[in-house]
C-alpha cells in the first residue's frame, strides 16, 4: 500500500508539472488569414457565348482570395470581341480586381479603353465592367477622343463594346490640334 501511495504521489507530480509548463497563448495577438489562397501567373482567361469568342482577360499575376474575389496586381488587358470575332474594343488599367459577390471587375491606375473600329479612345483613373450586363462606367474624370474631338467630363456610362457612351457631366470640348491626343 505504501507503494502506491508512491505511485500515486509521482503520477500527481507528474500531471501537475505537465500542465504548468505550458505557455500561455495571448488569443489577441492571434489573427485569421485574408490573403490570398491561389497565385497564377501570365493567366489567360477567355470568354465565349454560344461558341463565339467574346472577350479575353490577360494578367501577369493573377490573386484568388478564399471569398472567390481576384487582384490582378501588375495590371489586366481585356479584349472584347464582335459577334463575327473580330477586335473591337481593349481595355488596360494598371490594377484590377473582381468582386465574386456583385460580378464586377474594376481597373484603376492609368486605365485606357479604345473603340478599335470607332476610333474612340478613353482615359480614366477608375472604370467598372459589368460583364452579366455588358455595361461599362465611371463616376470618375474622364477624358474621350473621338476621332479629332476631345471631351472631358465626370462620370460615363457604356456599352462594354465603347461603341455607344455617354458622358455624365460634360466640362468642356475641343478640337484636337496636330500631333495631340490621348
């Protein structure tokens, strides 16, 4: 009996030392991760509807994030295309980002947009693509050339082709002169 009373006293000592070496954990200092999950490079990503090539999406880095969103860091290029496959309309801005939520792709930075087939070009620091509604806008400034015509103004709305624009708040207009443009 004397012995495992022994026992017992060693095994009690032993717990008890076990469970007092641990290190405390402040819960505060610890953090979930948000960034992103999945990283692709030079990403290729195209569109089609009824067999017919209708847009492409490229980026040198691409970043998927756990709520399904994108960053496109180094930029993104866009090509939209007619119904017949030809090029009609770029798109190209220094950052962009797609929000899985409302399906919207948004470029900032330098953003540039050109109607191929029009000759219309665009500028902007901030554009959104709606592609379930083929629309593009801004609330941002912006500036159009038309073939010889520039347009600046606040805020546009189009189609995502550029064909057809219009621009929100008009602050003024001109002729281009020899060797300008955007």
């Amino acid at each position: 009996m004397n012995s495992s009373f022994r026992l017992f006293g060693i095994g009690v000592c032993i717990v008890f030392g076990l469970f007092s070496c641990g290190q405390e954990v402040n819960l505060d200092a610890l953090q979930v991760y948000d960034g992103p999950i999945n990283e692709a490079k030079d990403v290729l990503l195209i569109h089609s509807d009824s067999a017919v090539l209708r847009s492409e999406i490229e980026a040198p880095l691409q970043l998927e994030f756990k709520n399904g969103n994108l960053e496109f860091p180094q930029g993104i290029d866009i090509k939209f295309y007619t119904v017949e496959g030809v090029l009609e309309t770029t798109m190209r801005a220094d950052r962009g980002y797609f929000d899985k939520q409302s399906n919207l792709y948004r470029g900032e930075g330098n953003v540039q947009i050109q109607n191929l087939i029009k000759d219309q070009k665009l500028q902007t620091e901030e554009i959104f693509w709606n592609q379930a509604e083929k629309k593009i806008y801004t609330d941002k400034f912006v500036t159009i050339q038309e073939r010889q015509t520039l347009f600046n103004g606040t805020g546009m709305e189009a189609d995502d082709s550029f064909s057809n624009y219009q621009l929100k708040q008009v602050r003024d207009s001109r002729t281009l002169l020899p060797g300008e443009g955007i």
